[in-house]
C-alpha cells in the first residue's frame, strides 16, 4: 500500500494496536521481562555503577542497526539533516506526503517523526545535489553512483562521536571535543558543526580548556595583561602562578625551537613565581620530551615544565573526584611535574595530592 512507517503507526492507533491492545502503553513489568529476555540471548549487558544501565556490546551493535535497519544515531541524522537544504527538506517531505510549511528545524523535525530512513531522504535528492552534499564533507568520495554516494554520506556521518551539552555554558561544547581539536580531526569538527574554519581550532582548543580548569577542576582563570601571553593563568599556593600552553597539530607535537624561546619568554616575563608551565598537545614525539628538563633549566624561575595529552588532562578532569573526598578540591600539585605527565603517573600523583 506504499505506507510510511509514520502512517503505518496511526493506523494502528486508530485501530487502537498501538503500541497494544486498546493503545496500552507498555509497563514497567513488561519492559524488565523484555530486558531479561534479550540479556538471556546475549543481546544486551546489564552494568551496575551508581546507576544501572542497559548497553549492546559494541561486538554486535553494527550487526543489530543492520537487522533493526537503524542507519544512523538521531544525533548524526539531525547533523546531516541541518546540512541539507530547506527546499530539499521540502521536497523529502512533499514526496513522502507530509506538510512542507515551517521553519528549517520544524522540517527536519518533521523528518525524524515520521522516521524517514537517511537513505530514503537522500534518495530523493538528484546525484547532483549528493555530489555537492559530500563535497561540504571532509575528504568524502564524490564520484560514483547515486546509491554508492548516499553510502558515503551515511558511513561519513555514522563514525561521527556525539555529545550532549549538559550546562549553559557555551564552552562545554568545545570541551566535549577537546581530544578532536587537539588532533585537528576535522571530520568530526566539522561534521559536528564544532567548527567552520581551520582556524577556529586553536581558539576553541584554548576555550575548552579554560571551561576545563574553571568550571571541573574548580580553579579560577588569571587575567593577563597585552598580548603576548600564553592561553592560560591560574594562581599556585597564592603567590606562584601556573600557566599553560595548548598546541594542537594532526601528528605528534614536536616542541619546535620557536616554541621553546616562547615558552621562556613566557615564564620569565612573569611577575610571580611560576610554578609550572603545562604544554597541552595531542602527543609527544621522543625529542619533544627532552626539552622539558632543559626549558626547566634554562628558566630563570626553576620552573617545572609538564608535558600532557589533552586526553589524559581530560581523564583528570573527569575523575579527580575519585581520588578523594566529596569536600576536597582539587590541587594543581598533580600536575607539579618535569616531563611526560602520563595517565599511570597522574593517577599516581592524585592518589597523594588529593588525599
């Protein structure tokens, strides 16, 4: 009969089968048996921590989207759907007998109601418009057939890593990505509409730590006086200062001469003591590392010079609070340290710091 699945679900409303008899709505107890079956069978693992939750082991999850015919997450989907043009929203809803009035977002809203598959949407856009889609992708693969460049697209936005913002404040958004802007993967910056010019990158990276020290380490940010300043300022024990650098690049950082004068500079122009100078890149080559010990040396502060990836200063961020009480803070000693400030050498290091 050529129904959507929309249509298909008022129907069965109507008729009242849905989601049962007389439109009953599923209960708790049937939702747990339902639950217990599909863990009988493998399917789902149940995980108690403060919470209990519910996952697919990640072995299987791509061979159950395949059988259950979910293409992509609702939050990639509604990322490609914002990429897709207004009249070409209008059109997938005009040719799946939907209204087409409203704003951008009511369009694509509409879409996601109704349940349009993302490879139902896209095929109803000529191979031309594909074409364009794919070339406002990072390095997608243009040419090819109308159903091999709809895959593309699909598979572009299915390895996309989403994230809610669960505060208002703007700067989470980059902090959720600060292990995508250090390594500059600009699929996923893009992709997520995280950024629109290669330049935004070091702006947001620097953003996302600042939200970082301020808002889940709990330390407040130092003003800095002109310009030529590193990204970073917070105060040590009240009279030294710590300060940091971020430096993102799509390989291994390698502590170029040019940065070493400036991180000297830097520290040396300080009125306070400074305590410690953190580096924050993606990782480190092997050379990279002996300037560390060297720049500590060369300072006319004794300052010590930590070298960490902006994964493991996440991993501290989001699990300081592990290592001690409730009502403690925590202290920038752990990261009080000359080199490679490892993620076994952090938890080491917080596990005295923040007793």
């Amino acid at each position: 009969m050529n129904l959507s699945v929309y249509e298909h679900r008022i129907l069965e409303s109507r008729l009242g089968y849905f989601p049962q008899i007389n439109n009953k709505v599923h209960g708790i107890k049937i939702i747990k048996s339902s639950l217990k079956d599909l863990q009988y069978r493998g399917l789902v693992a149940r995980i108690r921590d403060d919470d209990c939750y519910y996952v697919i082991p990640q072995e299987i999850a791509e061979k159950m989207r395949t059988i259950l015919g979910v293409e992509l997450s609702k939050d990639s989907y509604i990322l490609l759907l914002k990429k897709i043009k207004k009249t070409q929203l209008k059109e997938i809803l005009r040719e799946n007998r939907l209204p087409i009035y409203g704003k951008k977002k009511e369009l694509y809203k509409r879409i996601l109601q109704a349940r349009i598959k993302p490879s139902e949407a896209l095929n109803i856009l000529t191979s031309e418009e594909l074409s364009d889609l794919l070339r406002e992708l990072e390095d997608p693969k243009i040419s090819g057939t109308k159903d091999e460049k709809i895959a593309n697209i699909i598979d572009f936005y299915k390895q996309l890593i989403t994230y809610k913002v669960e505060t208002g404040d703007e700067r989470e958004q980059y902090y959720n990505y600060l292990v995508e802007l250090a390594k500059r993967e600009y699929d996923q910056l893009r992709g997520n509409n995280i950024i629109n010019k290669d330049l935004e990158i070091e702006q947001y990276f620097e953003e996302a730590t600042k939200f970082l020290f301020e808002v889940l380490l709990g330390h407040e940010l130092q003003e800095m006086q002109g310009n030529d300043n590193p990204d970073g300022r917070l105060l040590f024990n009240n009279n030294e200062v710590v300060l940091w650098d971020n430096k993102s690049c799509e390989n291994d950082y390698t502590f170029p001469e040019d940065h070493y004068i400036q991180f000297l500079r830097y520290i040396n122009k300080e009125n306070r003591r400074v305590n410690l100078f953190l580096v924050i890149a993606p990782s480190f080559t092997k050379e990279s590392i002996k300037k560390a010990p060297r720049l500590k040396a060369e300072s006319k502060k004794d300052t010590d010079v930590g070298l960490i990836t902006a994964e493991e200063i996440k991993f501290v961020a989001e699990n300081w609070r592990d290592y001690c009480s409730s009502s403690s803070s925590f202290s920038l000693q752990v990261f009080n340290y000359t080199g490679r400030l490892t993620k076994e050498r952090l938890k080491d290091r917080m596990e005295w710091a923040l007793k």
